[in-house]
C-alpha cells in the first residue's frame, strides 16, 4: 500500500475530481475496492478521507447506493465549511485564489477597526493588523483585514502573507488551531477594498466574520473578508441530523 496520509488522499481525490477522472456522468465515485486499489489506500484511510470530504460539503452518501461527488462543485463555488486555508478551500474547487498585496503592521485594541463578537479583550492588548488583497483566477475577488493576538503569535515573516497563513501557523510555528467562528453578514465596502475591486466607496459587500481560537480554547486572531458581491460564491452544507 502506498503511504498516503488521510489528508493527502483528500487532496488527490479531489484533484481527480476536478479534472473529471473520478466520477460518472451521475456524478458518483467508484466503489470502495476501485478506490483502494487506485490510490492504493487501506480501507480505514480511504473512509476517513470519503468521511472528511463529507463534512467539508465536496461529497454526500447515499445508503446502499454510492458516494456522490455535490452540484456546488461544477458551479465554481467555494465551501465556507473547509478543513484548512481559504487557498485550499478555492484550490479544490479548481480555482486559484491568490495575495496580490498585503501590508503589515502594529496596532492596539483600543485602535482596532472592529473587534471580535467575544469583545473580551483588553484595549492595550497588542495586535498585528494585515491587510490583504486576494485574487481568484488573477481577477480581484477580497480584502481579507486581520488582527492577529501578538502574545500568541510574536512575529509573521513577511513572506508567509502571500501564502497560506492557515497552514504557516499550523505548520511552522507550535500553533495548534482548534476551531473558527464564522458570521456572515453584509457591510458598505471600505474604500481601500473598492479601489482594489474598481467598486465605488460604499458598495455593498459579502462579510465573513471570523475568529480564530485555539484548542487550549485562547483566541489567536479575528478577521473580516470583504468579499467582491459580483464574484463571491459560497456554499454549506446544512445536515439534518
């Protein structure tokens, strides 16, 4: 057998799926015995990655019959519910999502532009502020603001905020993220984020709302993504039991 990690496997089944080698014109995967034998995967590894890419809304199970690859996925939409980084999240979905410019720099609580639902924070706390800029497929698509808690995180090089800062802080430093709570809701685009999108001041603009916490249960940071109304497209998967 091959030593795929559950992870790896996800990502190779989902890149198959994309370029549609994977499933039928019913959009339904192989049975599981095809897929062990193509990834040359034990059955435990190959069910936990068919489970994972269930709960990230990619795939759903019917009974007796088969995995089937959602509807969302041939619709360039991104899910809102990913297991990782927003760059991961387009990338299965077979789209590009790129930092074109991100500006760093030191700021306090009580100077924030907004703050996070859990309001628990002191006003001297200290905070890096980034903003970046975000392109899908080399077209603007959000500005991504973000206050990252500086007694947690220290320093961020300059280079990991034009890559996955998700998988920076999971991977490069003894960070261990447990969970994300996300809002969405609508605000007037900022007029930093309107000259990047050619949108007027004002305009209206999808919000995600996030904050990020770890798994001892601290917050490590809180962000917004203005997103570009004419290009966001976003899914979930809302289980019924």
């Amino acid at each position: 057998m091959a030593h795929l990690d559950i992870g790896q496997l996800v990502q190779r089944i989902l890149a198959d799926i994309q370029v549609g080698k994977l499933a039928d014109g019913q959009r339904k995967l192989p049975a599981e015995p095809v897929l062990m034998e193509r990834y040359q995967v034990t059955r435990y590894t190959l069910r936990q990655a068919l489970k994972q890419l269930s709960n990230m809304g990619y795939t759903y199970q019917m009974h007796g019959i088969g995995t089937f690859v959602r509807q969302q996925q041939t619709n360039n939409s991104i899910a809102l519910q990913h297991d990782g980084g927003l760059s991961e999240a387009a990338a299965r979905a077979g789209l590009k999502l790129a930092t074109k410019k991100a500006v760093m720099a030191m700021t306090t609580v009580a100077d924030a532009e907004f703050l996070p639902e859990a309001g628990h924070l002191k006003d001297n706390e200290e905070l890096i502020d980034i903003r970046r800029f975000r392109e899908l497929d080399g077209q603007p698509y959000l500005m991504e603001h973000s206050y990252y808690i500086k007694a947690i995180v220290d320093t961020i090089p300059e280079e990991a905020l034009y890559g996955s800062l998700f998988n920076y802080f999971e991977q490069q430093r003894d960070v261990n993220i447990g969970f994300i709570d996300q809002l969405l809701m609508s605000e007037p685009l900022p007029e930093i984020a309107g000259e990047f999108m050619n949108l007027a001041n004002g305009a209206p603009s999808l919000v995600v709302k996030d904050e990020t916490y770890l798994t001892t249960g601290k917050m490590l940071a809180f962000s917004k993504q203005y997103y570009d109304y004419r290009r966001a497209r976003l899914f979930m998967v809302k289980r019924i039991r």
